[in-house]
C-alpha cells in the first residue's frame, strides 16, 4: 500500500485545509453569518466549472486512503463528493445548492477527525454510507418498476 510520512501527511493536510476553505468558506455574506466559498461561483461555468469540485475530493479521497482512513469513511467522503458533484449537472439549482452542501469541508473534517491512530468510524458514518447505497438501489430499481408498470398497464389497455 502507500507509504505516508508524518511529516508529509501534516503538509498535505495543510494544503486540503487552504483547498477547503477556498471552495466552501472563504467569504460570508454581509450582514449575516453565512459563508461561501468559490464553488458555487465557479459552478457557473459551463463544463469546467463543475469539475472543480469532483477533482479536489478525488485528491481528499486519495489522501484518506494513504492516511489509512476506515473504509466507511473513505464511502462517506465518495457520497458526500457524488452528491456535490451531481447536484452540478443541474445549472443554477446545483450551483445555490453548493451555498449550503459543503462536501469539501465536511471531507476534511472526515479525513482529519478518522486519520489518527486509533480513531474508528462512528455509527452515523455506516447509517449515512447505507442510507446513501439505499438511495442508489431505489434509484436504479425505479426505471425498471416504472417499465413493469406501464407494460402492465399497456397490456390491460391493449386487451
């Protein structure tokens, strides 16, 4: 597997730190303790702008895999990503939902609170991590009810 120095585990933590608050906090709204970051501003450029995001949790991922983070929490940090990244493909809509779901900085928080020794994944990482493959099933089952459905329904109308 990887090997990971301290040293360079520290640095690269820093690093995610800056990352993270750039994309979800680094600015607040006047007049009111909401804070947002450039994600939801680069959002709005077509292609690229979506991408952004996706690709510092990929390097968040990966420095939670190097730093032996339980896999539940590896799972969650990926759901917490996928919801992000998916919510891009709507336009607008996915780019104020980015106001408020904050997947970099919760990844952090993920990776910093489970990478020390000895730090085990909670109860919640598992109920969000089944929850999440849950909602995933259903969705995939949903076309194929919806097919078996309307066939039914064509078959009574038809005869």
């Amino acid at each position: 597997m990887w090997k990971s120095t301290g040293v360079t585990s520290q640095r690269n933590l820093d690093l995610l730190r800056r990352w993270a608050r750039l994309f979800d906090s680094a600015f607040r709204l006047p007049g009111t303790n909401i804070r947002f970051g450039i994600d939801p501003i680069i959002g709005l450029v077509p292609g690229i702008g979506d991408l952004a995001s996706p690709v510092l949790s990929v390097f968040m991922i990966w420095q939670g895999a190097k730093m032996r983070v339980p896999k539940v929490v590896l799972a969650r940090m990926v759901f917490n990503a996928a919801i992000d990244a998916l919510s891009g493909l709507i336009p607008v809509a996915g780019d104020l939902f980015d106001f408020g779901w904050k997947a970099t900085e919760w990844n952090l928080a993920l990776l910093e609170r489970h990478a020390m020794p000895g730090q085990r994944a909670t109860s919640f990482d598992y109920v969000f991590v089944i929850l999440c493959c849950a909602v995933l099933l259903a969705a995939a089952l949903l076309p194929i009810l919806l097919l078996v459905w309307l066939g039914d329904w064509l078959g009574r109308r038809l005869i």
